[in-house]
C-alpha cells in the first residue's frame, strides 16, 4: 500500500547503490524497517493535513475549527454529532439565505423540523381586512399595526422530543419499557440534559436572530 512502512522500506532500498548490500542483510533492514516507519508516519501526518485544509474532508477538531471561525459558538458541534452531520450542518449554514422572511422560515424549519408561524402586522397579506377574505375571526388574519415597522412576531415550534434513551415514559403502559418500580427497571428521574441531540431554545432564537435583517426585530414565542 503507497505510503505504508513495507512501501517506504522498498522505497528506501531502490535508491541504495546496487550491489553494494546482500537482499537480506538483517542490520540493513533492521536500519531501512526504522527509516520506512518514520517516514510512512510522515506520509500518513501529511495526508491527514491536507484533508483539513477543506471543510468537504475536514475531521476531529479541525471541523470544530472551522465552523467556530465562520459562525463563532452559535455553530459549534452538538454533543454526540458525528463529523459527517457536522459537516453537512456547516456547509447548510454557509449556504443559506439570511435577510429574508422566506429565509426565516427556511432556517427554523431546517433546525426544528417543523414550519414556524411568523406574522407582520405590516403586511396585508397576513392581517387581512374587513370584508375580504384572509380575514375570520380566531381563525385568520389579525390586527394590523403600521406603529410596528420593521417588526414581526414569530412562533417558533420545539422538534418533537425524541425522550430519553432506554427509560420508559409517565404511564408508559404496553411499551417495552413500561416495566419499572423504585430503584428499579427502566425508570428514572428525566432532565432536559439527557436527551441526546435535542435542539435547545437558545440554538432556535440564535437561528432566528441570524436569518433577520439588521435594523429589524422578530418578536418570538417557543413553543411545544
């Protein structure tokens, strides 16, 4: 295999004078098997270096780096994100369209997996008008306002939690991990921290507050 210490030793010994050594001078290859694995270690660092000059085969620490230059801590890693989502993250977030209300929308539903709602009591096409359609009572449309320029109100929904790996729910009757007491089976005393690659609230207002436009403000609920 190029690049491995019995390439490296061949390498080695097809630069010797020829004749000048016997093929299987134990010195000689134990001298040559030291110099291959230097240099197959060399060959293998300058391999794993040019794959962190892009961010397309970027690994480990290096991914980290590179988003964090680009998008600071409101783009860092995510406990137990692998390189490859990383990575995909990363490149979603360089690429996206920021500025716009159809930008908005795009961002938090890529983050949640789920449609906000976003209303501009500027926009008639969101407030609607008496006597037109676009308008019901608790049903469409709402109070319009020119007093709020440059200013919406967005919901934003949570993902739809994955819960808890290996714990059975409240009133978890019938499922496979129902079965549990006190100190006992696949119960536990549940928090937010142990749900493994949730979206968090703050990650959901970074995400809104990186899609508006300067100069404007986005009034925002969360919501399960």
């Amino acid at each position: 295999m190029t690049g491995d210490p019995i390439d490296m030793q061949a390498r080695l010994r097809a630069a010797l004078p020829s004749g000048w050594f016997a093929d299987k001078a134990p010195v000689l290859s134990a001298l040559l098997g030291g110099l291959a694995d230097v240099w197959a270690w060399l060959y293998a660092l300058l391999a794993y270096v040019r794959l962190q000059t892009r961010i397309a085969t970027a690994t480990d620490g290096w991914l980290d780096l590179i988003a964090r230059d680009y998008g600071g801590q409101a783009w860092a890693r995510e406990k137990g994100e692998t390189d490859d989502a990383f990575r995909t993250r990363t490149m979603r977030n360089l690429q996206r369209l920021r500025g716009t209300r159809a930008a908005l929308v795009a961002g938090l539903t890529t983050l949640t997996g789920r449609t906000p709602k976003v209303f501009e009591p500027a926009h008639a096409s969101d407030t609607g008008g008496l006597g037109s359609i676009g308008l019901g009572w608790n049903t469409a449309g709402g109070w319009g306002s020119l007093m709020l320029p440059y200013q919406c109100f967005v919901t934003a929904y949570r993902p739809a939690g994955g819960g808890i790996a290996n714990t059975g729910g409240w009133g978890g009757i019938g499922s496979t991990l129902a079965i549990g007491g006190w100190n006992t089976g696949a119960l536990q005393y549940g928090d937010a921290r142990l749900v493994e690659g949730q979206v968090t609230d703050a990650q959901i207002l970074a995400t809104v507050a990186d899609c508006m436009p300067a100069a404007t403000i986005a009034w925002t609920a969360l919501t399960n």
